[in-house]
C-alpha cells in the first residue's frame, strides 16, 4: 500500500485546488497522470473561478462536480455547463485551447468538484480534438452494503460507462455510509486507487481523509471501512506502457513533441476559442 496527501495549489486569482497527483511518490495511477481536487468554494457572484483559455495535448481531461455549475468553452466551438453528477470528457489529442468558469445558480451556494487527465495511449497521442458531456442518468449505478457506485468512465464489475475511452481504466464516484465495510474487486492487470473528498475511512490499517489517496497492490482487491459517511474517488486501469512527460497543461511520450507544443502556444498557433479574447501565457520556467 502507498499513501499520498495532497498538496495546496495557487492556481491564481485566489482560486485553490488540493492536488493529489502527480507527485514523486507516484506519477500515475493507470493511465491517470492528474488528479485535482477542486473546492468547496463558496460562490457568490458567479465569477469566482475563472480559467481563462489554455492549451492541451496528448491527453483528455475529465471534469465532475458535486457542487456548483462550471461552464466549459472550447476550440472545436463546444459551450457546455457541467452540473453536479455530470460528465465533461474533453480529448486534447493533437491540441485543443478550452476556458473554464464559474457560473451563479440559485440551486448551488458552493462549488466542489474533481478534475482528472488521463494519459492517451501513444497511438492515440496526436488523435483528432473531441469534447463529450454525458448526463448524470446516464451513467451506470453499482450498490452494495452502504454503499453506491456511480461509473464516471471506464469499465468496473461488469459495468460500462458510456464515455468514450481509449484505454482499461475505471473512475468512479462512491457513496460510503459511515460503518461499511467495502470490499471491490480490481482486474490483476490494473492498478487502483481511493482519494478522500468527503470524510475519513481505514484503509487497510491507516487513516485517510479529506485531501488523502491510498494505492492498493496491483491486481488487489481495494478494502476499506468508513470511518465517518464518505465521498470517494475510485480510480485506476492498465498502467502506461511507457513514461509520460507533462510540462505545464502539456502531456506526452515525447519531450519533443512538448517543445513543439510550447513554441505553438508562445506563436499563437493553436486554435483559438470562439467569442474568447484573453489566454493563459506560457509559464517562464
């Protein structure tokens, strides 16, 4: 067993993420290369979070919240608000610019929410840009003792999410009553992983709370008992089959592909987001 904790991130303008992945301790889980957990953010005027246009490859980026509505903008002209429960897959594959914001809904007064990466295969690295949202009714619902499973993506106990995926992977959003006992089963090919959003369990002897992951064995069953009622984020797959390198929102097999990527965004040879005007400039360092 590995035990993580995230770490505080500025992501600007006062906006703070605790980010679980990656760190030295583990760069991936699966094909996961990113993990950030977003909020509980009080949302007052709509405004508080605002991502203005930035750039990605090589990668797909997985948004969902259990608070707050953020509205998504892309370059292949996709507009989209993301509610609790919901999926926004956006595949970056050979490049694609998008913003993302807070929005004001009288039905939310926080926002609160996960965002993931996951690795595309090398052969899927330079894809063609894609964006799919999939409605909280549509994804499968696995129940067991005092607990519920909604499949965000991926495959798991004989569930299939209908999010297009191009690796074995698995990523679920898990209910937990304070006392179960949850035992579930992982393919011996795959690797897995609970982060802690909401409460505390023990996972195989140690605690683990908000902000807090544990990584099972691979190919072990993940085993935990909730110590209070919980939110968990399960997560895992086949790991990669080669090392990925991720500069800034910039992921790759290749160190040069990343370079290119760089001097791409520095010339303004991505495509742009409609009705945006602002972006995100390429970091010095």
């Amino acid at each position: 067993m590995r035990y993580l904790s995230a770490k505080k991130k500025d992501l600007g303008d006062g906006f703070f993420v605790r980010r679980v992945l990656p760190q030295i301790e583990a760069r991936s889980l699966g094909p996961f290369v990113f993990l950030d957990h977003m909020g509980p953010l009080p949302i007052k005027t709509g405004t508080e979070i605002v991502v203005r246009p930035h750039p990605h490859i090589g990668l797909a980026t997985v948004t969902y919240l259990y608070d707050g509505v953020i509205t998504h903008r892309d370059s292949i002209g996709k507009v989209e608000d993301i509610r609790p429960f919901e999926v926004n897959w956006m595949t970056a594959g050979s490049g694609i610019v998008h913003s993302e914001r807070s929005k004001l809904d009288p039905e939310f007064s926080i926002l609160e929410g996960i965002q993931t990466w996951v690795a595309l295969p090398k052969e899927f690295e330079e894809t063609a840009p894609e964006f799919f949202h999939h409605e909280r009714e549509e994804l499968p619902i696995v129940s067991g003792g005092g607990w519920e499973l909604r499949l965000i993506a991926g495959s798991f106990m004989g569930e299939v999410s209908p999010v297009k995926v191009y690796s074995p992977l698995f990523y679920a959003d898990l209910e937990v009553e304070a006392g179960a006992e949850v035992e579930l089963p992982v393919s011996q090919d795959q690797e897995a992983g609970i982060y802690v959003a909401r409460g505390k369990v023990d996972a195989e002897g140690k605690n683990v709370s908000v902000g807090d992951m544990a990584i099972y064995p691979k190919g072990g069953a993940v085993k935990f008992r909730a110590e209070e009622t919980s939110r968990i984020v399960l997560l895992g797959g086949v790991p990669l089959s080669t090392p990925r390198h991720m500069y800034w929102n910039f992921v790759s097999s290749s160190l040069e592909r990343i370079e290119k990527a760089k001097l791409d965004w520095k010339e303004d040879r991505f495509a742009h987001v409609p009705g945006e005007t602002e972006r995100i400039p390429l970091p010095e360092h």
